[in-house]
C-alpha cells in the first residue's frame, strides 16, 4: 500500500511508532492471557483500558501531523482547491477508497471488540479489588470466602441500570483520583449511606415472602485451657415464623413485614446509636415513637436528625466483607481441623500470641510463630519436643487464618466496622432491644433473647443440657466469671478480648 507524502514527518512517524507499538503489545498481551488458569488478570487492564488509549493517541498523532503537513504545503500552491477529488472511474481512486474502508472497518471492529472487553473487565468484581490492591485488599479477601462470592461488586453496588451504572463509573473516577493522590481514608469507610436502596441491591435474588420458617445453629466453641474443652451450643433462631404458612407476621424478618414500617435517627456512619425509634402499623395506622431517656440528645432527635427506613442492610450490613475476630476464626479453625483442638493449650497459645495488634503483616507472621514458639519450648517444654511437628502445622495455619482477617497496613481487623447481625462483639440486636427504650406510656422494646432464636442445647461435649426446641435454656457463660460479674451485653467484654 502506497502511503502519502504527506505521511513523512516526524509528528506522525512517532504516532506510527507509538500506535504499531500499542498493537504489538495487546496482541502479544492477549495471546499470554489465554494460557491464563483466570482469563480476567490484572494485565488485562493493559490490553483494554492503557493500551487502547495509547493507540488512539498514536493515530491521532499521526493524522495531525499529516494534516499540518498538507496546510504547509497548501500555503505554496496557487490554487483555490481545498478538498481532495475523488474519481472513481480512475482504478487508483477505487483501490485507495477499498483499502481505506477495510482499515477503517476492523478499526471499528477491534474498537467494538475492545469497548466490550473494557467495559466487561471494569465491571468485573478483580477490577474491583485488585486496581488499587493495597487500597481493596481487605475488601476483596473477604468477599472472597463470602457467601456472595458469585455476585459481581456491582451487582450490589450499583447495578446495571443506567442511573446507578453511570453513579458508579463516576464513583470509580473519584476513588480512581483518590488512589493516585493518596486522599483516601485508612481504613476505608463502609458503604452503607451509598449502597443501592435494599429493595434494589438485595430483593433481586432474595424474595422476602418467601423466607422459610426456623433455622438450627450449633455454634464450637473452645476454652483457653489445657484440653482446649469444647464448648457447644445450638439455637433455634427465629428468622421466620414457627409455620411457613404465617409469612411474616413473627420471627426476626417481621421487621421488614411489608404491614409494617420501622424508622430511626442516628447519629454515627455505622449507625450503632440509635436515639429515636417510631413503629407504624400500615393496616391499623398505629404508630408508637420510642426513645431512651439516658440518652439526652434523643429529646430533640425528631427535629434534628433524618429518619432512616429500616430495611436489609441494618442488620445484614456485612454481608460481603466481614472481617473475624481472633476468637471467631481460631475456634473455626480448631472446629474444622486446620488447628488441632488435641494439641494441648493451643486456643491459650493462639489468643495470647493473636492479643496485640501488629504493624504489619510480616512482623505479624514472625510475632505469632516466636510467641506460640516461646510458649511450647519455655513453659511446656516436654509438649514441644513430642509434637513439634503439630506445633508448626498449628502456627501454619493460624498465620494463614490472620491474614485472611486482618490487614495492619489498612487498620483492619474484626473490630474495625461492627456487624450488626449478631450480638457478640458489637451489640447488634441490642441497639434497640436493649430493655431502655419505651413510648411516653411506658411500652417497652423487650430485650427478651428468646425474642430471635431459643437454646435448646448448650454444654461441654459428651455433658450437653438439652430441651424441648418450644421451651429454651438459660444460657450458662462456659467459663466462671469475677464475682459481681452481671451478663447484660456479650459484647461488654468480647468487644476489647
């Protein structure tokens, strides 16, 4: 193919350079990510979003540089011609139009192709949580091994309709920005107050009249003393009604009964203060306000806060990034088999090395080993020389078990953003049912736990106490407490453990 004269300049010669460049390289690019075992590797972010661009920069140079070329050269001749003529009887005409089309043609095509590949891999849950990977880490770790590993960022977070697609192409521009300037927040806020409304982000799979009726829970857990003693308990928690046929009229999901409609002001992101409650029945018109009078800036919460529909996302608000305690992912993992629950003293060994915080994952992973390593060899030294082999195979894991849940470069571990599902270390259900808050007549929110789920076994193994599943177990702390030691909230203590 004859090029123009017009070509030969260095303007556009470095547009050749540049864009014959960027297409040798997401060719080659491409060709390496077939033999990829994850065909959407971060190099793809190369192929379709840098190199692309880089591409069309050249191109662009190349046709400035030709067109500066054809002004000059315009400016000495005499002629009023300012537009090239096309003649199509002439042979050559119809071969340059044919070739020009056919390059324009897979330009559009490889455009087409390159367009959906972007927009695909940007939308991919990896573009998420591996552009900014040390940023995302937390984040994506987690949504990892959630439940909701199969749903795509933002099948949650922003969808695919085009008001909130388009919110969060310009959300993923100033996160983009605050990446590269270093004006982000460590640790990152959660996204509650931006989520998609629940009706939108969690009804599209979930269909909430078609919740089931109860659910058996048996919750492991292990003392921290010579033979790690189980300890088991088993709830009947009440997610639904005792019988199906009732839908929602009872059971914990009655809160967001489509009859019913339950408000709140507060005062925090994470939303663990509430101050003002109003309960309105939609059938009946009734509606019932309650406050805590312990807490003085609840009298003016009706006039100086917003009130917030409860729905979803108030209890279920780490549905996707939920970071465990030591507690939590130890007594998994002794449960699972990872850590051997027979190797004697290793729930005390795990906690005491897993007690405090470490500035960083590397000083974290040789802190656990030389703490549970001291541990053995100077307290229990006939222990260390019989199960050496356990031992390592324990710090292995727990190693493995920390770094699945705490990020020090990011400030995140399991007490950083609250769980509101539960009540152990954050007082989850207990932001409202915590037996203060009560109408001007003085009707209380209970506080009954028998309210949510009922014990119908809790003990040592091999010694449980039992009960039928319609009555319910006082439940009995596994290990003995200080005297005077009153249990009001799990998370008083759990909370700083």
């Amino acid at each position: 193919m004859k090029v123009p004269n017009s070509f030969y300049n260095w303007l556009s010669l470095t547009g050749f350079v540049i864009g014959i460049n960027s297409l040798i390289l997401m060719l080659f690019l491409r060709i390496i990510t077939l033999f990829y075992k994850n065909p959407y590797s971060s190099v793809n972010i190369y192929i379709y979003v840098i190199l692309p661009f880089s591409l069309i920069s050249g191109l662009v140079l190349i046709l400035t540089g030709m067109f500066i070329r054809m002004r000059r050269r315009k400016k000495g001749e005499k002629t009023e011609r300012t537009l090239p003529v096309i003649d199509f009887n002439e042979r050559a005409d119809r071969v340059l139009i044919a070739k020009l089309f056919m390059l324009v043609l897979i330009f559009l095509v490889a455009s087409v192709i390159g367009s959906f590949e972007a927009n695909r891999y940007t939308n991919s849950s990896e573009f998420c949580g591996t552009l900014c990977h040390t940023v995302m880490e937390p984040e994506y770790s987690t949504y990892l091994t959630s439940s909701h590993a199969r749903v795509p960022c933002l099948g949650c977070h922003a969808g695919f309709k085009a008001g909130w697609y388009a919110q969060s192409r310009l959300s993923l521009l100033k996160m983009v920005y605050s990446y590269f300037s270093k004006g982000y927040s460590i640790p990152i806020p959660g996204t509650t107050e931006t989520m998609r409304p629940e009706r939108k982000a969690c009804e599209g799979c979930h269909w909430p009249q078609k919740f089931y009726t109860r659910k058996l829970v048996n919750i492991v857990r292990y003392m921290a003393d010579s033979a790690n003693t189980e300890w088991n308990i088993s709830l009947m928690l009440k997610v639904g009604p005792k019988k199906t046929s009732n839908g929602l009229k009872e059971g914990i999901h009655w809160h967001i009964n489509p009859d019913t409609k339950i408000e709140y002001i507060t005062t925090d992101p994470e939303r663990e203060i509430i101050l003002w409650i109003r309960y309105t029945n939609l059938k009946t018109g009734n509606v019932k306000v309650f406050t805590d009078p312990g807490l003085v800036s609840a009298r003016n919460a009706k006039t100086t806060g917003h009130p917030r529909t409860m729905d979803c996302m108030d209890c279920h608000n780490r549905p996707s990034h939920l970071f465990k305690t030591a507690s939590d992912y130890i007594d998994q993992a002794m449960s699972s088999g990872m850590i051997p629950p027979e190797l004697p003293y290793i729930k005390k060994a795990a906690m005491a090395a897993l007690k405090d915080p470490y500035n960083s994952v590397a000083t974290a992973m040789g802190g656990i080993r030389s703490s549970i390593t001291d541990f053995y060899s100077l307290r229990h030294h006939t222990l260390w020389m019989e199960k050496k082999a356990m031992i390592e195979a324990a710090i292995r894991n727990i190693q493995q078990e920390y770094s699945k849940n705490n990020f020090p470069a990011m400030k995140v571990d399991g007490y950083t953003h609250p769980n509101h599902i539960s009540h152990f270390e954050t007082d989850g259900c207990f932001r409202c049912h915590s037996g203060n808050y009560r109408t001007s007549s003085g009707e209380v929110i209970s506080s009954d736990c028998n309210l949510c789920h009922t014990i119908i076994e809790q003990g040592t193994s091999g010694k449980p106490g039992f009960t039928m599943q319609r009555d319910s177990l006082v439940f009995v702390h596994p290990t003995k407490l200080k005297d005077g030691t009153e249990i009001k909230r799990c998370s008083g203590c759990h909370r700083t453990i």
